[in-house]
C-alpha cells in the first residue's frame, strides 16, 4: 500500500516534482549566477591580465646580438645597459623570456624582494592571534627609498663601464695647404651611447715652435647631444669651437639643432645623416665679430674591419656666406685591451678664403690613444 507522501527525486531526494536536478525556479536562479559569475571574470580579465614591460627595438636587438655571441661579458654589458636606462623590471622582464634570467641575476642582483609586498597575504588560522602589520611603510615614496641604495650602485657602476667611453691621444700632426709644418697634438674624447640619449664630446690642442717661436696653437672643441626620436630617428643639438691663427680668423664658433636618421644600424656598422639650422659667428682680425646663419649637413660611418681594426668617417658641410667642407678618415688599430694606435686624415675646404689663404688644407695625425 502506497503512503500519501509525494514521491522524491532520485537525483536530489529532496524536492518532489524535480526530474532534471531541480525545479523549474531552481534551475533559473543557477543560470543567474553563472551568468553573473561569467561576467565578472569577462570584467576582471583585462586588469588581472597586465602586459609584461615592453622593451625598446634598439635594445632589443642589442641583447639579442649579446646573446648570439656567445660572451658572457656582452650579455652582462647589455643588461647593465638595459637595467640603468629602463629600469630593473624591465631588464630581468627580457632576459626571462630568453631563458637567461639566472644571467640577469648574476649580474643585477637577486630580484627586489619588494616585488614580494604586492602578493595577497594568506589569512591567519582562525585560533591564531593575528599578526601585527610590518613596521615599514608600505608608500610608495618608502618603496623607493627602500630600493634606492641598489639603484644608486647600479646607475653608478653602469655609467662607470656601459654607457660612457672615454679616449686621451697623444701624437704627432704633419700639415700640407696653408701651412707645411709638424706639431705635437693631445686630445681627450668622451661619448655616451645613445640609449634613450647619448653625447659625444671632444677637445684637442696642437701646438709647435719654430726658431724659438710659437708656430702653432691650436684649439678645437665640440659637443653633440642626441636623444631618440623612433627606432631610426634622433633629435640633436650641437656646438663647436675652433681657435686658429693660421686660419684667416682669430676663432670661429658654430652652435645648432637638428634631426638625424640611422640609415644602417648593426653589429659592426653604423650610418647616420644629420642635419639642422644654426648660427656661425667668425672673429676675425681688425673686424667685427660677424654671426650669420647656417646649414649644417653632416654624415657619420663606421664600421669594425676586424676584431683589431675599426674605420670610421665623418663628412660635413657648413652653408652660409663663407661655406666649409671637411671630411675625416679615421683608422684605429687595437694594441690590447686599452691601448690603441689612432690614423687619422682631415681634408677641409674653405669656398671663400681669406685673401693670401688656400681653398683647400690637409692634416694627418698619428696618436697613440689609451681608453678608459
């Protein structure tokens, strides 16, 4: 004999009119939280799901080549690089997804273990007496003075070996043109790769007696600043100085901006074109200073023969009322680690002359130079 109660599901056993795991208001009142679930992981997604740091092009490739090479002293170069001019993150970022992250650590340090503050903190058992909070702060502004000690040692050995290369010469120049004569030459040349920004700066004396008497003295500076405008543009401005009396002037400066473009970019050649706007002011004898306005077109190349042997050329060409041509041939052959044996030929042309004056004036110059 049957009871009067109503028969129960076999799926749930609790429900009497259920036959697909549920009534009909049940299974809606699922379907709402699903729904309601499903979108909030659609909403979250984009911020749980952050971009890696992106690295430049340039440095990019400049780590790429560091590692095909082979040379753990390239590799390590190249995150130091890396490292001081995009930050920490980035360089570990770049070099774990080359699988070279334990490279990185060696170089860099173990990673910041502040990134560790940023991780969720696992709650305390519930019969456990909470635990006080940290007595660091956590702002950012004490995060970056936690930090600041490995930033500072980092920018300061980076700039020290990376990022800066210095050049002192001395030797020997021979003249043709306006003046056939030997004098003794010293130069000091500092450049800074251009990652983000670079500079290149130089100052070079030469200085020569004849009969007792002053024959030559000579003074030519220059300085170029560069930042990066795009993976082949740059922006610049540059000045120059040049103080010689067998010239046809007393001193001659020229100060300008412009734009240049990395025509060929590699391993072991680069050429760049510049050019720009500027002021040249001449001083010459029993005149008034005169400034006029300038064009200044210039092209850089250079590239590594070998291992030992480096060539490089420097073309530019000054338009204004009195223009210039001068072009630089440069052979420098290594002599170890820091010492080298520098060839250089200048060729300049003067369009107008000062009366009593050649058009055109070589020079030739044999140095050794010592890097630092």
């Amino acid at each position: 004999m049957r009871s009067g109660r109503p028969r129960t599901c076999p799926r749930c056993s609790t429900c009497p009119t259920c036959t697909t795991g549920g009534s009909k208001e049940g299974r809606g009142m699922r379907k709402t939280a699903v729904t309601a679930i499903s979108g909030l992981v659609l909403a979250t997604g984009p911020v749980l799901a952050q971009e890696a740091p992106v690295l430049e092009p340039a440095l990019q490739r400049l780590l790429d080549a560091a590692a095909r090479s082979g040379n753990a002293d390239d590799l390590a170069d190249a995150l130091r690089l890396i490292a001081l001019s995009e930050g920490r993150d980035v360089a570990f970022d770049a070099a774990a997804r080359m699988g070279r992250l334990d490279a990185a650590q060696g170089v860099l340090g173990p990673v910041v273990a502040e990134a560790a503050a940023d991780q969720p903190v696992e709650p305390a058992p519930a019969d456990d007496t909470p635990q006080a909070a940290p007595a660091e702060s956590g702002t950012p502004a004490a995060a970056v003075w936690r930090r600041a000690p490995a930033q500072v040692a980092s920018a300061f050995y980076g700039a020290q070996s990376d990022l800066w290369d210095g050049r002192v010469r001395l030797g020997a120049r021979f003249d043709s043109g306006n003046s056939d004569r030997q004098d003794y030459l010293a130069g000091l040349e500092i450049k800074r790769a251009l990652a983000g920004w670079g500079f290149e700066g130089a100052i070079e004396y030469a200085y020569s007696e004849v009969n007792s008497s002053v024959g030559r003295d000579e003074l030519i500076a220059n300085a170029r600043g560069e930042r990066e405008a795009g993976e082949r543009f740059t922006y610049y401005a540059s000045g120059e100085y040049e103080q010689d009396a067998l010239s046809g002037y007393d001193w001659t400066t020229f100060l300008g901006a412009g734009v240049g473009y990395r025509l060929i970019e590699n391993d072991t050649t680069n050429f760049v074109l510049r050019a720009g706007p500027g002021i040249r002011v001449l001083s010459e004898p029993d005149r008034p200073n005169q400034a006029r306005g300038a064009l200044d077109l210039g092209a850089d190349y250079s590239t590594a023969w070998t291992d030992a042997v480096s060539f490089s050329s420097e073309s530019s060409l000054l338009v204004s009322d009195k223009s210039r041509a001068d072009q630089r041939f440069v052979v420098s052959t290594a002599l170890g680690e820091v010492w080298a044996l520098e060839l250089k030929l200048r060729y300049r042309h003067e369009f107008e002359p000062e009366p009593g004056f050649e058009e055109s004036d070589t020079r030739t110059d044999i140095s050794i130079v010592r890097e630092f």
